[in-house]
C-alpha cells in the first residue's frame, strides 16, 4: 500500500463467485473453486477513483492450489458451472502432488497415469505437474 497525505495506491480483492461440485484439476477430489479479482485501486480520501490492473483466479478449496483465468472465461464458468473448455495457469500449490502419490489424473482427460509421464498417455496433452 502506498499512502502519501491523502490520496494512495492499494492493492483489493474480491470473491466474485463459487463453482460447486467439481473435481479438482491438481488433485482429483470432489471441491469447490472459488473466483476471485484482484485489482489495484487509486483512491482520494479513501474513495476510490482509478481500477487497474484486474486479474482473475480460481482457488481449490481441497489442495488450495490457485490458478489464473482470462476475464473472457468467467462468463463460461457462470454458465456452465464448470471447468470445461477454460485456459488456466497454475499459480500456486500447497502441496505437489507429484512427489506424494504414485498416480496423477491428466487435466485433460481425467484418467489416472504414473507420475513419471511427462505426456499423457491416452489423449497425448502435456503434464505440467
């Protein structure tokens, strides 16, 4: 935060929404996604004036892994309630999963594999574990 007098520079953030009922992209549980914006903000008198900066995530309520989201696919996962048809990119883990189980499920097409592939072995998409 940066505060000069009266005016200042602050960072924010918001839940903007929940997606329920969803099996986790790192871990394979049955959790709940949370959406969340985060945006700087200029204010005056601690009224803000200027938003910049707005970026989007969603965060695993399971394994608290975060992942970045394009503003253009809020409105799918509002619609469908799903993570289906979304570019992520992976942020953040509390764990890596990798290194504490012997199998690991593609993103792609949710099937089990050993954890040295670097390819899935069923539909070929790349691992990033």
């Amino acid at each position: 935060m940066f505060f000069l007098g009266v005016f200042g520079i602050e960072p924010r953030e918001k839940k903007i929404g929940e997606v329920d009922s969803v099996e986790c992209i790192k871990c394979g549980m049955f959790t709940r996604y949370t959406i969340i914006k985060t945006y700087n903000v200029f204010h005056f008198f601690f009224l803000p004036l200027i938003k910049w900066g707005e970026k989007y995530y969603l965060k695993s309520r399971c394994c608290n892994t975060i992942y970045e989201i394009n503003k253009e696919d809020i409105n799918k996962i509002n619609e469908s309630k799903s993570l289906q048809d979304i570019t992520i990119k992976e942020i953040y883990s509390d764990i890596n999963y990798s290194s504490i189980c012997a199998d690991i499920i593609c993103p792609n097409c949710k099937r089990k594999m050993e954890k040295n592939f670097t390819y899935c072995p069923y539909c070929g998409k790349k691992i990033n574990f």
